[in-house]
C-alpha cells in the first residue's frame, strides 16, 4: 500500500473515531464547558480532514509532477 492510501486509510478512521464521539455527545442530555469545546474542536478537525482531502485531489501546480515521468528521454528537459 503506498503513502496515500495509507494516509488516506487513517484519515477515515479519524472521520469514524470522530463521528462515534459526537453520537455519544448528542446522546447526552447536557454539556459541561469542556464538552462543548471537545465538540467544537472534533468538528474543526472534520473541517480541516474536508480541506487536506480537497487539496489531494487538485492538482499541483507543477506539471513536472504530472508529466515528467511521461518525457522523452531525447528531449531536453
């Protein structure tokens, strides 16, 4: 398995440990201050999961990264 997918396995896991825990805080029937803000930042980090999986998915600026491999091994690179 490469690096991606590896971490891209790990990120889905983090996701689930994420979603259980705020099925556990909706099933309380009220919240301390600490429990507010666990919340508040479990879905921060959901937030920043959305923003690093929108960033693999885009390509990268430099088409060498892309079109390198795919060069001609004749033509100046």
């Amino acid at each position: 398995m490469d690096y991606t997918s590896q971490h891209v396995a790990s990120l889905r896991q983090e996701i689930t440990d994420l979603q259980n825990l705020h099925v556990v805080y909706l099933q309380q029937g009220s919240h301390s201050p600490v429990e507010k803000t666990a919340s508040d930042e479990r879905a921060n980090r959901l937030l920043q999961i959305k923003v690093e999986l929108t960033k693999m998915r885009e390509r990268p600026n430099d088409p060498t990264v892309w079109w390198g491999k795919f060069r001609h091994t004749n033509r100046p690179v």
